[in-house]
C-alpha cells in the first residue's frame, strides 16, 4: 500500500493506493493519527484501493471518532466493490462518504 499525502488549507488529503489489510492497515493508522494534530479536516481518496478488511474498517472508525471534534473525516471516490463493504456493515451510515 502507498500512501500519498498533500495538503489544503487546513485538509489533509491521503490518496491511498493498493489493499488496507491487517499488514497495512497500521501505516494508514499511523497517518491518520499523525494527520488529527494538525489538520481540521481529513480526507481520504479510495480511487486507487482494491481491498479493505475489517482492520481497516478499525483505523477508519477510529479516525472518524478522533475527527468527529474537528472538522471531520471524509472519504471520497469510493469504488462499487469497496462501498459493498461499507453498506454491508453498517459504515455508509457512520462515515462522511462522498
């Protein structure tokens, strides 16, 4: 997985790339806690991700309940094959998905 960060006026963008399993899922975690200090809001390009497990679903929770406070997270460009995962469990209700 590849992750590109660039950022916005105060919106931190990640253009993540490749599968966010339990093997890297912690990297993603990494920056969006590292991306929660300085950013009002945070979001998250899924053009380029084939693949999501229930670890990433974790990371994505839980960066949306540190962003809740702030201006929030937002995921954008979600493919029919991921937004599957999200309506199945229960995540399109909970996430800022675009």
């Amino acid at each position: 997985m590849k992750i590109n960060k660039t950022t916005e006026n105060n919106t931190i963008i990640l253009a993540v790339e490749g599968r966010i399993d339990t093997t890297t899922a912690p990297q993603l975690e990494a920056e969006v806690k590292s991306s929660t200090e300085s950013a009002e809001c945070i979001v998250i390009d899924f053009s380029n991700v084939e693949y999501i497990s229930s670890a990433g679903l974790r990371v994505l929770l839980s960066g949306h309940k540190l962003m809740n406070a702030k201006g929030g997270l937002k995921l954008i460009n979600v493919s029919e094959d991921i937004m599957e995962i999200f309506d199945v469990t229960g995540f399109t209700d909970i996430l800022n998905i675009e």
